[in-house]
C-alpha cells in the first residue's frame, strides 16, 4: 500500500481531501483539497503507484466537487465558498491542467456531473 500526501511538501494549513477522479485511460489520477483549494494530479505507473505530476490551484475557495469532462478535454471544479467555477484545459497525453477561466457564477455548487 503507498501513502501519498496530495499537499506541497511543508504545508501546515488545514485541508481535507475531496474528490478523486480518474482519467479514462487510466494514466492520471486527479485530487482535490478543500483547504489548499487546489488540485493534485499524479500519473500512475506500471506497477500501480502514484508519481506527482503537479498541484495546481482551482482559484475559488473549497473545491467542493470536480470532474473531467465527457470527452477528457477539460476538467471543471466548483467552489462551495466563493460561488465559482474554475475550467481547465487538459492535455491527455501529459495529464497537465491549464487554467482557462474562474469567472463562472455558481451560488453554494456541491457537485459537478455531465450527462451523456
């Protein structure tokens, strides 16, 4: 079993980790931290275990919920207390998220879900 922080190294602040999600091809796994408002992307190696790639912040205070989107091109975290949503543009051959836009209106939002 790994035990793995989704933290920067030395950060002292409360946090509780949220949602976990994975990429549909099964290379990346995605975090987030209510707290550190940010999210933890990992790859996942052969053998199972994680490697950090990069932890990003979502621009809004607790990342209530996030999840990529249908065809994996974008991952959308909303924010329980600043009433936004932050888009990210993901590139699927790194797993890397690219900041786009946090500027979406969304009052008290507790979940983001697509529908097919």
């Amino acid at each position: 079993m790994q035990v793995i922080s989704t933290l920067p190294e030395g950060y002292k602040g409360f946090n509780g980790t949220a949602a976990i999600r994975l990429s549909k091809d099964g290379k990346y796994l995605y975090a987030s931290n209510r707290g550190h408002d940010s999210i933890a992307v990992y790859t996942i190696l052969a053998d199972g275990s994680l490697e950090l790639l990069e932890i990003v912040p979502t621009h809004g205070q607790t990342p209530r919920d996030f999840d990529l989107t249908p065809d994996q091109e974008f991952v959308i975290a909303v924010h329980q207390d600043s009433d936004n949503a932050t888009v990210f543009k993901r590139n699927p051959e790194t797993g890397r998220l690219a900041e786009l836009s946090n500027d979406f209106h969304i009052p008290e939002a507790v979940c983001i879900r697509f529908a097919n």
